[in-house]
C-alpha cells in the first residue's frame, strides 16, 4: 500500500510541476503533450454538446454522426498521442484535421438549414435564431485546431533542442514563434462564440440580463483586442491576457450558470439525460472559455520571425 501511495503522489507531483512549466514550454513552442491533451479534452467536451444538439434534430441525415465520430477519434487519437511520440506526428494531426475539415462542412450543411426553413435567408433574424446554431461547428474545429497545432511543437520529455522543420510554418510553432497567428485565430473564435451566445440568449428573451450579455459584450472586445495584438507586441504581452482571462472567467461562470439551469428544470438531476438534452447547452460557454484560453497561448508565445 505505501508504494501504491508514493506512485500516486508522484503522478500529482509530476503533474502540478508540468502545470507551472506549461507557460515556459509553449514559449519555447515544447509543449505537444500538454496542449494535446488540452486538444483531447476540447474534443470531448465538443463531442458531447454536438451529440446531444444533434440529438435534438433526430439524427435526421446520416451526416450529422460525423462530428461525433470524429470528436471521439480526435479524443483518443490525441491522448494516445501524448503518450506516444509516433501517433502524436502521424494519427493526431490526421484525425485533428478531419475534426477540423468537418467542422467547416457542418458550417456549410447549417447554412443550408437556415435557407431550408421557411422563409429562409429573406428573414434571418428569425431563422438564424430558431434554426441550427450556426458557427457551433466551426467552434468544434478548436480541438482540432489544437490538435494540429500540438503535432508540430516539441515534446517536453525530450530535452534535445533540434527542429528538423524546413517548412516556415512548422518551424515557427516548433519554436513557439507563432504569436500573431493564434491571436487571430483567437480573436475569430471569441467573435464566433459571442455570435452563438447572442441567438441563443436570444431564445431565452435575456431572462437573466447581466449574466447573458456578458458573453456577448465581451466578444467582441476580446476580437479587437487580438487583432491589435497583432500589430503592437506590447498589447498582445499585456492587455490580450488580461481580456482572455476575463472570457475565461465569464465561460466559466456560464458553465455553471448553464449546469444551475438543468437542476433547476423539472425533476433536475434525477433525470440528468433528458435535462441535459432539453435543457441549456451546457457546454458551449466553455467554447467562449476556449477562446479566452487561445489568447492566454498568444500572449504567451513569442512573435513571428520576419
């Protein structure tokens, strides 16, 4: 038992230590197991909140088990992958890919389910708002996004310095050189989550009116604030984590918000399947969280060599 003991302290050791690291190793761009991880986890939460989405519609074309599929493929791929070297470089960046390329095609398939509604893009405001979410698949591609990403950085249990990339691109993420680029895609994800958290409040007719803006005020602020990031390095070292760190917070909140608001339905956690299902999404306020989180790795990274 007391070595049992020791090697479960080890791991929590091991794995504050490598919390308090994850900084210094995403600036130095060796940090591919702890974002494929983060990668891994964004998938499987993504996962869940399309399966039930998608749960609400009936499954009504076949395609709609996509996103699902591949966000339980990307999970596993990527959590394999921080454990192997090989799978990180090959499966992970594959699977990662086809979580993103599937995000885009679902964008696609939920602006044609706008247009099929009636009166489809004549009256959008109504259609947008009572038809399928429309950036939610775009938002799901943040895992794979993360994914791809991880494939290129170092590993942190190799010590060696060497980067065998002669493409720029790979180069640059490989020696955390890559700020510009992750503020942006920042900046896109937050203006995206805001956009999902407007329509969707917008059904609740802003029941809790602080609370629900909240998202949709700071969205756009957290999107200026990243394309700015991009032409002023001092601005993307100090005022884009402090604003991340705001959306982080605000998601979090909403999180709990949103688990508060299927307790609250009736019979709550006795029947946590249909409540879930029925109830707020409970998950797209971290998507805002993740957007938050992208900015904090911008901040984080160092510029892009010119």
């Amino acid at each position: 038992m007391p070595v049992k003991a020791d090697k479960q302290t080890s791991i929590v050791t091991k794995v504050i230590r490598e919390a308090f690291l994850f900084p210094r190793h995403i600036h130095e761009g060796r940090a591919q197991q702890s974002l494929g991880f983060i990668a891994g986890m964004s998938s499987f939460l993504g996962g869940l909140e399309v399966a039930y989405e998608h749960y609400r519609g009936s499954y009504g074309q076949k395609i709609m088990y996509t996103p699902v599929i591949f966000s339980v493929l990307g999970t596993g791929a990527c959590l394999w992958g921080v454990v192997n070297s090989t799978i990180s470089r090959t499966l992970m960046p594959a699977i990662s890919l086809a979580l993103l390329a599937d995000g885009v095609l679902g964008f696609f398939f939920h602006i044609r389910g706008v247009a099929r509604k009636p009166g489809g893009w004549r009256i959008p405001a109504i259609n947008i708002t009572m038809g399928p979410p429309l950036f939610a698949p775009l938002l799901l591609g943040i895992g794979g996004y993360l994914g791809v990403i991880a494939s290129f950085m170092r590993r942190e249990d190799r010590k060696d310095g060497t980067v065998r990339y002669h493409d720029v691109l790979k180069r640059e993420i490989a020696t955390g050189h890559f700020q510009k680029h992750m503020a942006v895609v920042s900046g896109i994800a937050a203006l995206l989550s805001g956009a999902e958290a407007l329509y969707s409040h917008y059904k609740n007719n802003f029941r809790y009116k602080v609370r629900q803006w909240s998202p949709i005020l700071l969205a756009p602020v957290l999107f200026a604030v990243a394309i700015y990031a991009v032409v002023n390095p001092k601005a993307a070292r100090k005022i884009l984590p402090a604003v991340s760190l705001l959306a982080i917070l605000d998601g979090t909140i909403g999180f709990l918000y949103h688990c508060r608001g299927v307790k609250r339905r009736p019979g709550g956690l006795k029947h946590p399947v249909y409540n879930v299902i029925y109830g707020p999404p409970v998950f797209a306020p971290l998507l805002f969280a993740a957007a938050g989180f992208l900015g904090i790795l911008a901040s984080i990274m160092k510029r892009e060599e010119k």
